[in-house]
C-alpha cells in the first residue's frame, strides 16, 4: 500500500524547500493537501513526481514546485481573494484555500469545472466557486482580486485581468515566447504594472470558449 504521507513529506522537502520554497504559510499548504487525489486513479502513485501529470482533455495538473513557486511570488495573505485561471482537477485551487480566504476558479472546459466542483466539496474545500467560464473574462462579478494566477501560457495578460486586479496585487502567468515560456510576475503600482522575470517554464496553452 502506497504511503502517500510520506511521498508528500519527501516532496515538499526535496522538490519545494531545496529548491527556495521558504514561505511557512505554502509550505504547510503543500504538506496538507493531498495531490493523489487530485490526479487520475492510473496514476496515483505518480501523485509526488516532480512533474505535471494528464488528467485528460489534453490538460495536465502542474509540476508541484511551479504551483508552490507560483503561489509564494503572489505573497498570498489570509484575507485575500485570488483569481485561478484552468482549474483543471482542482489541485492548485486546493492550495490555494489554504493560504486565503476565498477562491474563485475558472475552467474553460466544462467536464473539468464540474469533476472539480463536486471533487473539491467532498474533500471539504468550500471557500472555492469553482466557474465554468471563459478565463480571458476573468470573473468581474467577484472582481476585485488581490492576486490574479493561470495555470495556462498566454502571450499577452488579457485586459480584463488587469482591470480587475487590486493596486498592488499581482498576477502571475506563464508568458509565451516563441518556442518557450517565461514565468512573468506583474505588480500593479499606480495605474501600470511592474514586470519582473522568474525563469523558462513550460504550460498548455490558455484556452478560450
């Protein structure tokens, strides 16, 4: 029998502390949520590999270490409210609610948005609405967001984003650039944003309905 509680110890200290994850806060976020059951039943016992998994619909759940890097550079506090773009199965969503007060959560794709719906309330995560929408619109009916995030690589932030992001939040997105991405955090400071650089990383492509 699979010792999911100790793959998930081995993976927050040797896939998220060695590699700089030192935020208290997603570190004990990591050591909580139990990815095995966010990822297909074929493929549980991958559930800690230092990598992305397919949970079907040519859509993956994040390498572990981008979701938690992706989560730290948010500066994420308990009052917040964030914005998650491709909810896929539901994991980075999960995360998330362990670090703020409420999450919203789009997927374009409706089979994901509702498995993920009725997968995140039985495992009792109920400060998320998870929405079957088109993430390019954001969601400007819980507008606005402390911190804005996508799970999905897109060459331009859409304007909605921007719109409906908080003076000095951020969004954090996988940026296309030709035949890579670059993990792009954007701090808005009056009225513009504020780009900074966090490396080559590699994500599906944002989808619109």
């Amino acid at each position: 029998m699979t010792n999911y509680k100790s793959l998930r110890e081995e993976m927050v200290q040797n896939q998220l502390k060695s590699r700089g994850i030192n935020d208290q806060n997603v570190i004990d976020a990591f050591s909580k949520v139990q990815r095995e059951n966010f990822v297909p039943d074929n493929l549980k016992k991958f559930a800690y590999s230092d990598n992305p998994l397919p949970i079907g619909h040519n859509v993956t759940i994040s390498q572990p270490y981008i979701v938690a890097l992706m989560c730290q550079i948010l500066d994420i506090k308990k009052n917040h409210k964030i914005l998650d773009i491709g909810t896929g199965s539901g994991y980075q969503a999960a995360i998330l609610s362990q670090l703020c007060d409420s999450v919203i959560s789009i997927e374009v794709i409706p089979e994901l948005a509702d498995q993920a719906s009725e997968r995140l309330r039985r495992l009792g995560y109920h400060n998320i609405k998870v929405i079957h929408a088109d993430g390019t619109d954001g969601y400007p009916e819980e507008a606005p967001y402390h911190g804005i995030k996508t799970a999905a690589a897109t060459p331009k932030v859409p304007d909605a984003w921007k719109n409906q992001i908080i003076k000095g939040g951020k969004i954090v997105f996988p940026k296309s650039k030709g035949i890579y991405q670059e993990l792009i955090e954007l701090r808005k400071k009056n009225g513009s944003f504020i780009e900074k650089k966090h490396g080559k990383v590699r994500f599906v492509p944002l989808v619109n309905s």
